[in-house]
C-alpha cells in the first residue's frame, strides 16, 4: 500500500514537473522555499512576522533578476503553509512541501515543529530552517539543520549580572507555562541561585488560558521580589508588566527573548517609563550595526510598520540559502547547500545580512551575536552581551 | 493573612466574575430558545470588541459611545444570525442548530481576522486612574466592570420579572408550545432574546478589553469558561448564570493567588466536577418543561 501510494506521488509529482517545464520553457525556473508556521490563532502574529522577512528577502532577490546557478537564472518563491502553532502539522506539511514543491529547505519558526521535521528530513533530503533559540535544536546530531537565531543561554549572565546589581537579590518568577518559558525558567532559576539571590515566588502564567493576570501577578508581587522574571509573547507580557507597576512592583524586570521591548511598549501607549530597569534582546530598530539600519527602512518600506529581528534573520538566512546554492552549484542537493551555509553567511554584504551572521558552526547553529538592550531613563541602551557593561 | 491582599483576591473574583456572568447571562437566555448552547456566543463578544474598537480606534469616538455602539452593531448581528440561520433550522434535529453555531463561530472569526489582521488590538482605557485603600489596589477599569455587570444584572432581573415582554422571554424558555398557544409570537420574543444576548456579550467585551487585549481568537476563552457556567448554574436559569460565574471567577483568583496559577483550573473544573455530582441539574435547575 506504501509503496503503491508512493509512486502515485511521484509520478504526479513529475507529470506537474513536466507541465511545468513545457509550459514555462522560455521562463525562468523557480526554487521553492517551504516556510510552516502559525498563521492562525494566537500565534499567527508572530508567524507573519518571521515569514515577512523571508519574503522581502525573496522579493529583493526576484526583483534584481533572480540568482545564477550553473549558467541558469532562477527565482525565489516562498510557499507558506499554516500549521497553527502545531508540531504534527508542522510534519505534515514539510513533507507536502517537500514531496509536491521539492522545496530543498524548509523554515519553521517554533522548537515543536522543528523538532518533528528532524524525525525525517535527512531521510526525505531538505534542511530545517530551525527559527528557534532552544540549544537543543543542534544538539541531537542532525546533519541537515540550520539554527538561525543565536542559543538564549547567553542571555543569562548578563541579565542576571545588570538586574542583580541594579534592584537587588530577590527574584520573582512570573514567566510562563508554555514550552519555551519553562526551557528558560529552567536556566535563569539555578544561575540567579549560584550568583547569590534567592528566588521567592514562583507563578508562571498560561498566556492560552488565563482571561486576566491580577491574581498570578499579585501572587508574585506579595512576596516583595527585587527583580521580576516576565516573558511570552510581546503583548500579552506587557500587560503583565503593567499590571504589576500598578499593583506597586518598582524593581527590575528580566525579560524573555521572545518578547521585544519596543512592543510591549506600543501596547503600553508608547510609554517606555513603566518598563524602566528592564532588560531583554535589543529592539532592532535600536541596533546601530550597519547591515540593521539599512534594514529598518527598506522593511518599513515594504510592510509599512517597524521589523524586529525574526524578520531580520530569516531576511538573512533566506539570502545566505540563495548564496549557498550558488556555490553549491545545485538548487536540489539538501547536503550540498548545507554544507556551502558558512561560506555563504560569510560572503554576504551588510546590506543582505542585517543580522551579522557571518559563520555556521559544524553542528548547524549560526554565530548570531547576541544583543541586549536595558531600559534607562525611559529609553532603551544596548549592552554588551559579553561583559555586561552599559553602554551609554 | 494578609487582609489587604485576601481584599484585592475579592476584586479580583468580582472582575472575571462580573465578565464571565455577563456572557454566561446572553448564553443562558438564548439557551431558553434554541435548546443548545449557543456556539457562536464567544464570536458575538469578539465581534463586540472589534466593533468598539473601530468606533473608539478609528473613528476616534468616546468610549462610551463606542459601548454604545458596539452593544447595538452587535446585537444586530446577533439578530441577523436569528433570522438568517437559526429560525430557519426551528424544525430541524438539534444536531443541525449546534453544526450552524459553531459555523457561524469560525466565520465571524474570520471575517474579523480579515478586516483587523492577527495583531492584537488594544482599547485604551477612558479612565486610567488607579484607587488605592490600605495596601488594596483597584483600577478605575475594574471597577467600572463591576458596577457595569451588577447594573446590567439588576437591570436584565427587573426586565424579565417586571415587564410583558420580559415575561414573554421566561414563558418562552419554559414553555415553548404553552407559550404559543397563549399567544406569545415567537418569532418575535426569538429576535428579542438574541438582541439581549448579543448586547451582554458586548457589552461585556467592551468593558473587559481596556485591560485586556483584542485578536480574533479572544472570545474562545471566554466562551468555554461560560459554556462551564451555564451547566454548573442550570441550563436557562438566570441566577444560575450569575452565581455560577461569581464561583467561576472566585474560584480563579483565589486558585491563582493561595494556591498557583497552573493549578488555577483544575480548581475550577474540580469544583464543577463536585457540584455537579452533589446537584446533576445543576444550581438552579430550569423549571420541568
């Protein structure tokens, strides 16, 4: 049965190829790019947010006349398919993408997918565009992945280092009970612990189920903590922030990468103040790298509100894939792109490459630097990552 | 234990309570009608969000017309939904009414993913003021919930024991055939009932999204929270609604705050599963049909 379906497939599959060769002859071929992700439901934001980059990536691309592969010009085209936030689906249609698309690498901006598409994609021969920061993406020996955004362990430290000095030894928990909160709650815990602070309340939220935070939030503030640990999706942690200034919390708040800081504070009124002593990754807009700012007006351009960084690494990674099959001289062959993904990172020029990668380690994850930002006197500072200093 | 923060619980129970049972309250009325739980429920407090939204947002109305307007805008498309989809399946097996509601759920969700995109949304409060009493913190927003529900609910008791047409609506959900035969036009008491339902649900939301946020999905929380209400109150009963959502809401804030927020569920659904195996019929069983 398998196997009889298996080539029904396949020579649907290769009728559709052959349909599409005779009847674009003189057209330029086109390279799929799979990308699943949510676009439904809670998440779908966040899911729009990280495919825009990878299609203004593909429009640049496409616009300048598509890329050379041994002597052929091909275009871009992102195909996106909705997997509401769901591993299983995830699977189902990087398998779709890969068997009706040939899509050679596919991108999927959430651990749970990322992770069921390692089941097989060495198998089934395409790469997993893995936009997620849990360090175990790269951990588990797949030769055919890419960790776009850097590893949050390095985080930790400098966050614990600013917020410890500046508010004080006491942490309160208030992450979250979702996957990738409790991953981080796991690491910052311990290592508040080991630098000398004690942790006094512990009361993650369920951003999918909870209609109102006062009561976890009020919990968490009762134990008088120097310094909250917050984090979920932008809007909804904002809200959490808010709500414990007004239950009268006047210390620091560590915030987990996956909020920004620019947008918890758009849904604040613009008001930076309340979000005052806290720390978190660098809005991009407030990245003064070359390679970002060129980035910010070009995106602001084209989608007419300001980017943060899950588009700025896909936009990246997305133009490092194109440069990849270049020098890989095959649009098809998953190992051979995998393989020329460093050299690629590394040949792009600022304006192609706002995110500063410039390197793939052997395991597939990217040398993304690290940025932090601090929120002082109401408006966000970077600091530097590795030495936890200020900058002014 | 600490009083001011036991206090700030008894708020904080009041607010989601007063939420919860505003949309139970629609739930419930339209139940007397349909004789199902009405699906599309949860999409009519979404709808109500977005629609305030536009008027307050976009339009750059009062707050306090963009309530208005969003109670009215909605209970009309409560109406629409009576008229176009439900009165027409009168006669068909209840199965047929529960596939239509949870249609009418998706598309209404739909339509505001379409307008307003996936982006969370949000209402600025009109008061932004916080009160404060001995330790005890009360924002301006909350507390206008609270009185907004308790009014509605003084309010909705009076219409329905003190007036004609109030009685219609209680002897309709009763009664059906009874209530005809005395002469009660169904059809109208049906587009009254959905009018009511569709405002509360509105009303509600407009009230509650200051501070919260608004995306298309927000209405499914808040809807599988009052389907729970209906059954622990009594289906069709009013009281039933309103106690039911209080022990909701109370059950919630004190679950998250004494005990945890991850377990804050499990009381609530534990003391359902409790009452409901003490009182099968619920709280305030509606009287024998």
């Amino acid at each position: 049965m398998m196997i009889t379906r298996r080539r029904v497939s396949t020579g649907l599959a290769a009728a559709a190829m052959f349909g599409a060769l005779s009847g674009t002859a003189l057209a330029q071929e086109t390279v799929t790019i799979g990308w699943t992700g949510p676009l439904s439901g809670g998440a779908a934001l966040y899911g729009k947010n990280t495919l825009s980059g990878l299609e203004l990536a593909a429009k640049e691309i496409n616009d300048a006349g598509g890329f050379e592969v041994g002597g052929k010009k091909y275009k871009v085209e992102v195909v996106a398919l909705d997997d509401k936030y769901s591993p299983s689906e995830a699977a189902v249609n990087a398998k779709r993408l890969r068997s009706q698309y040939k899509a050679p690498i596919v991108f999927c901006p959430h651990s749970g997918g990322n992770f069921a598409m390692q089941a097989f994609n060495e198998q089934d021969g395409f790469i997993v565009g893995a936009y997620t920061s849990v360090p175990q993406m790269t951990e588990r020996g797949n030769k055919l992945t890419l960790r776009i955004p850097p590893s949050f362990a390095g985080y930790i430290d400098p966050f614990i280092k600013i917020e410890m000095g500046g508010f004080g030894k006491k942490l309160g928990m208030a992450g979250a009970d979702h996957d990738y909160a409790k991953a981080w709650a796991a690491l910052i815990a311990p290592a508040w612990k080991a630098a000398g602070g004690t942790v006094v309340a512990e009361n993650p939220m369920s951003y999918n189920k909870d209609t109102d935070f006062y009561s976890g939030v009020s919990r968490v503030i009762a134990a008088s903590p120097d310094v909250m640990f917050i984090g979920g999706a932008s809007e909804p942690t904002a809200l959490v922030a808010k709500q414990a200034r007004e239950l009268g919390f006047q210390g620091g708040f560590i915030v987990m990468d996956q909020a920004k800081l620019d947008e918890m504070a758009a849904v604040l009124g613009n008001d930076m103040s309340l979000l005052e002593g806290a720390i978190g990754t660098l809005p991009l807009i407030h990245d003064s790298r070359p390679g970002a700012k060129s980035f910010v007006p070009k995106y602001r351009k084209a989608y007419n509100r300001d980017p943060g960084t899950e588009a700025s690494l896909n936009y990246t990674t997305l133009n490092a894939v194109t440069e990849a099959m270049k020098l890989a001289g095959t649009v098809s062959d998953a190992t051979a792109i995998h393989a020329k993904l460093s050299e690629a990172f590394g040949k792009l020029s600022p304006e192609r490459n706002p995110s500063n990668i410039n390197s793939v380690d052997p395991k597939g994850g990217s040398n993304a630097v690290l940025v932090v930002g601090l929120v002082k006197g109401g408006k966000v500072v970077p600091v530097d990552a590795a030495t936890g200093t200020i900058s002014n | 234990m600490n009083l001011s923060l036991f206090v700030q619980q008894i708020l904080n129970g009041l607010t989601l309570g007063s939420v919860y049972a505003l949309v139970a309250l629609g739930l419930t009325l339209v139940y007397g009608i349909l004789h199902i739980p009405n699906f599309s429920h949860g999409a009519l407090f979404t709808a109500g969000a977005y629609v305030a939204f536009f008027i307050v947002g976009s339009l750059g109305a009062n707050y306090w017309v963009g309530l208005i307007g969003a109670a009215l805008a909605t209970a009309a498309i409560a109406m629409l939904s009576e008229r176009l989809v439900f009165s027409r399946l009168r006669d068909s097996p209840p199965l047929h009414d529960m596939i239509a509601a949870i249609g009418l759920l998706l598309f209404i969700e739909a339509v505001a993913h379409a307008i307003w995109g996936a982006d969370f949304r949000r209402l600025a409060p009109p008061y932004p003021g916080i009160m404060r009493v001995a330790g005890t913190v009360l924002p301006i927003q909350r507390a206008l919930i609270i009185a907004g529900a308790i009014g509605l609910m003084v309010a909705l008791h009076l219409f329905l024991r003190r007036t004609v047409t109030g009685s219609t609506i209680v002897a309709m959900a009763q009664n059906r055939e009874g209530a005809s035969l005395v002469g009660i036009d169904l059809t109208r008491v049906s587009l009254i009932t959905f009018a009511i339902s569709g405002a509360l649900a509105a009303i509600a939301a407009v009230l509650f999204a200051p501070i919260n946020l608004i995306s298309p999905g927000m209405g499914n929380l808040v809807i599988l929270k009052a389907f729970v209400i209906i059954i622990l109150g009594g289906m069709g009963s009013v009281p039933g609604a309103i106690l039911g959502g209080m022990i909701i809401g109370f059950a919630e804030s004190f679950g998250a705050f004494y005990i945890s927020t991850d377990l804050k569920d499990i009381i609530a659904f534990a003391l359902l599963v409790a009452i409901l195996s003490l009182r099968p019929q619920g709280l305030f069983p509606a009287p024998a049909r």
